[in-house]
C-alpha cells in the first residue's frame, strides 16, 4: 500500500512554503467537508428523510470527494492530509469516541440488560469470528474463494466482527424504539469493539509465534490476560480520579478550569497507560468512561459537570463524523484488490449466517434464564442482527493487516472490508427505518416493562419456572447462581463502593430514572 511513502515522499521534496500552502488547503477541505456534512445531517433529520444517516451522507461526501481528487490529479503533498493513518484514527479519533460512550450509557436499561449485553459482546462476538474464519478457511479449501492460512481467516473473522451502528443507533433515536432494543445494541457495539480488537491482536500474536507451538489454551489465557488487565487498568485509574476530585477539594470556583483540565487528562492517561503497557487502550478507555460518569462525576462542580458532558459530546460527534469522511476519502484514493470478487460475495454471505449464530444462540441463553415478561422477542433479535453493520473499527483493523500480513492476502482483505464497509453503511443503514417499521417496533409498546419490572424489584430477582420442570439443568442453576453474585455486587456497590469514591450524603437520591443530577449517585441495580 502506497500510504506511507505518500506521507514521506511529498513532505521531503517540496519546500517549506508550499508545504504549509498544500496543508492549509487540505485542512480547509477537511473542515469544508465536516461543516458540509453537519448541515446535510441536520437538513435530512429535519425532513425526516432515513433512507440516507448522516453517516451514510458523511462516508458519501468522503467518496465524493476522493473520487473528483483522485481523478483531477490533486497534488500529492495535498493528497497526503487524506490518507488513512490507523495510528491517527486509534490514538486520536478512537478513544474520544469510545469514552462517550462508556460515559454517556443511560445506566438504568444498560445495567438492567447488562448479562445479555456481555453475552452478546464478549460470547457473542467470539462465536461470530470463529464461525466467520472456519467457513472463510473452509471456501479455500473447496476452491470458492481465494484461500488464506487459518490463522489469517481468523484474523479476519475478529476484524470483521466489529460492529458500529452509528447509523442505526441514531435512527433508532429518531423513531423511539424500545429502551430495551436500544440498551442491548448500542451496550453491544460498545464492548463489542473491545472485544474484536482484543481477539485481533491475539490472533495476530499466534501468526507471529507460529513456531513456539502454542496450544488452543494459551490463546485464551493470552486473551483474557490482555481484556482482563485492560479493564482492570481502565477501572484503577476512574476509581483514583473519583478520589482525587473527592478530597482535593477542586469545586471552588477559581478552580473550575483546573478541575475541567483533569478531567479531561484522565481518559487519554488510561488509554496510553493501557498501550504502554501492551494492553487494550480501547477496553481501558471504556471502563474508565463508565466508572468515572458513575463515581467521579458526582464530585465536580456543577460548572464543571456541564463543562464535561458538553465537551466529550462535542469532540466524539466531531471523531465520529470525521471518521467517516476520512474512511470515505481514502476508500476512493487507496489502491485495491478486486481480482477476487469470490472472496468478497461469499464473506458478505459468511457474515451474515455468522451474524445469526450470535445473536440467536445468544439470545437463546440469555431467555433460558430470564423470566417470561423479560424474555427477548424474536422481533428484537432479528433487529439485533440487521443491526450489525460494519465500520471504522473493521476498516482501521483492515488496513492494519495490510502492513501484518503477506501482499496479496492484506490486500484481499482490506478490499473485502472496504466493499462490506460501504455495503453495510449504505444499504442497511438506509433501510434501517423501514426494518424497525416492518418489526413493528417503532414505538414499541414495551418501554413500560422495564420500569414496571424495576418498581417491583430493588435487585436481580432470579426468574422462576413452570412447576412442571421438576429439575433444573445445570446451565440454568449456574446462571441464577450468576444472577445473585450481580445482586451481592449492587449491594457492595450501593453500602460502600458509592460512599466511598464520592461525596455523597445521606440525603442524596439513588433513583437511576431521575435526571442526571440523580443518576450519577445511583447504584447498578438491576443486574
């Protein structure tokens, strides 16, 4: 891929002025096309006009543009402003992304659903890129489509397996779906990330240390080594945030802009603490969200409090549709490998039947041990599964393997995720709004079963069973056991954790449906 030396070559040869002219001109095409792309969205979301997410329009205009520079033969050095650079998107554009939206998950249906969105995540997403690499492995071996090592198609199965419904998220927002619906896929695509960065990089470390023989066992040791010791450096530094805006006394009003400064420090010191160490920066990033909105959050100023949530708002819808022009642009201007057009339809095909191996398995799981007003309907699980497309995460991964893997076989694969890339954004976030009006759940009538569920109940309550099963399976006894574990950790949570890492006092609301003033000292209930 000719990237790198795009980014060398111009910058070396052409002299000082006319290198910081051709930077000026990109960066103002840069901006020319963001304010072109918020004003589209807003017009479109005015008009109620779905067929065509401001993501869809952002990747659309990214392309645009490629395409027209790409064609008048733009001048190189102008070019190189465009040029996706995964470093850039994972170290800048990524973690402000992802620690909104661990920050901003409404905690009463995140937590509420919170075992069936790990288990589509974690579980989920692991069953996903293993059935994608098999039948992926399997279509070389019967001469369907260009054949690839196994580890190779595994790699690709976990790139793959991201999801990033921005697009439907945002639809899903306009046309009020079920808090339910929209809890599992927007928690789903948060860990769900995580995960496949996680699963990637272990992958990627087997294919380098093919020769040291290691066994299926100590993959997924290595894997939960890097998922486990990213979360837990990710929940260190939101609990010593929470306890430093706790006893150092920043809230008083000289202050305020000190106390913002921190604030804003600590996600990006958990993401390259994470990095530095060899972890996930993304799984750190994430946690450090959801710790911080739940613990330190409730010791800012309120000045500060505002500050916070306008801020990290701000900058991720900025990344996020930035991300998307940045995807489109270099889309248009990279070379690609098209002489395999068999392994781009059947991956299409392998990902969608991979796609239905999560969801319904999963959701088969979780149902086993919900009870009967909390089940997932089938009309939710088949929106869970159009939901998945693909995007930015899938195509950073993408373009990672082209520098990791041999020529021909990154190519095929960044070509690959390119094509299911737009595919996905484009026709299955078009129609996302039609889909939701076919399930019939636009304005589901469901909301109320959660809060319902909520008014009766000040913890988990594991389900009960038809008198006729006169024996429980082992798997079902299992799972409730898991169910009072969560309802001990709501406890420890609301007695001592919430005491401990904020300034709560005994008159403080604990309601998590109250508004965010509330929120940030409520306990995980619900688990």
């Amino acid at each position: 891929m000719n990237s790198t030396a795009a980014v060398v070559s111009p910058a070396a040869d052409a002299p000082p002025g006319k290198e910081q002219q051709a930077a000026g001109v990109g960066i103002l095409l840069q901006i020319s096309m963001l304010v072109l792309s918020f004003v589209l969205g807003h017009v479109l979301r005015r008009h109620r006009f779905y067929y065509l997410p401001e993501a869809s329009a952002s990747l659309l205009i990214g392309l645009l543009v490629g395409g027209l520079a790409n064609i008048s033969n733009t001048e190189a050095n102008i070019r190189t402003w465009f040029n996706f650079h995964e470093e850039f998107f994972f170290l800048f554009l990524l973690p402000p992304i992802i620690f909104q939206s661990g920050f901003s998950l409404s905690p009463k249906p995140f937590f509420s659903n919170f075992g069936a969105i790990v288990t589509f995540a974690i579980f989920g997403t692991f069953i996903a890129a293993i059935v994608t690499g098999i039948l992926v492995y399997l279509g070389g071996l019967t001469f369907l489509m260009y054949k690839l090592p196994f580890v190779e198609c595994l790699m690709f199965g976990a790139l793959i397996s991201a999801t990033d419904p921005v697009t439907v998220l945002s639809i899903f927002q306009e046309l009020g779906t079920d808090v339910n619906l929209y809890a599992l896929v927007f928690g789903e695509s948060v860990l769900n990330d995580a995960m496949a960065i996680s699963l990637y990089r272990t992958m990627s470390s087997v294919r380098s240390n093919t020769s040291s023989g290691q066994n299926f066992f100590l993959i997924i040791v290595q894997f939960l080594e890097t998922f486990v010791g990213s979360m837990s450096s990710g929940v260190g530094v939101g609990f010593i945030s929470a306890l430093l805006f706790k006893y150092a006394a920043l809230d008083i009003e000289n202050l305020h802009n000190l106390e913002s400064c921190l604030f804003v420090l600590f996600p990006y010191f958990s993401y390259m603490l994470a990095e530095g160490l060899g972890l996930s920066g993304i799984v750190s990033i994430l946690f450090t969200g959801i710790v911080m909105k739940h613990y330190t959050y409730s010791n800012l100023s309120e000045n500060s409090q505002r500050f916070a949530s306008s801020f990290f708002h701000l900058i991720s819808s900025l990344a996020e549709t930035f991300v998307f022009i940045y995807m489109g642009f270099d889309i248009a201007m990279e070379e690609h490998s098209w002489s395999h057009i068999g392994f781009i339809f059947f991956s299409i095909i392998f990902i969608v039947i991979a796609r239905a191996a999560n969801v319904f398995s999963c959701a088969y799981l979780v149902n086993l041990v919900r009870p009967v007003n909390r089940k997932i309907p089938m009309k939710h699980q088949k929106a869970l599964w159009y939901s998945g497309l693909r995007g930015a995460m899938a195509f950073a991964l993408a373009l990672q393997s082209v520098h990791e893997l041999p020529e021909g076989h990154g190519k095929t694969i960044f070509s690959t995720t390119t094509a299911i890339v737009v595919l996905t954004v484009l026709l299955i976030g078009g129609s996302t709004g039609t889909m939701l009006e076919r399930l019939e759940v636009v304005g589901d009538g469901h909301n109320n079963e959660l809060l319902s569920y909520e008014e009766h109940h000040d913890g988990y309550v594991a389900p009960t069973y038809e008198e006729g099963a006169s024996s429980e399976s082992n798997l079902k006894t299992k799972l409730k056991e898991f169910h009072k574990t969560a309802t001990s950790f709501t406890e420890l949570d609301k007695n001592y954790l919430t005491p401990f890492f904020t300034s709560q006092t005994d008159d403080d609301d604990l309601d998590f449906g109250g508004s965010s003033h509330q929120s940030r000292r409520g306990g995980f209930y619900d688990l």
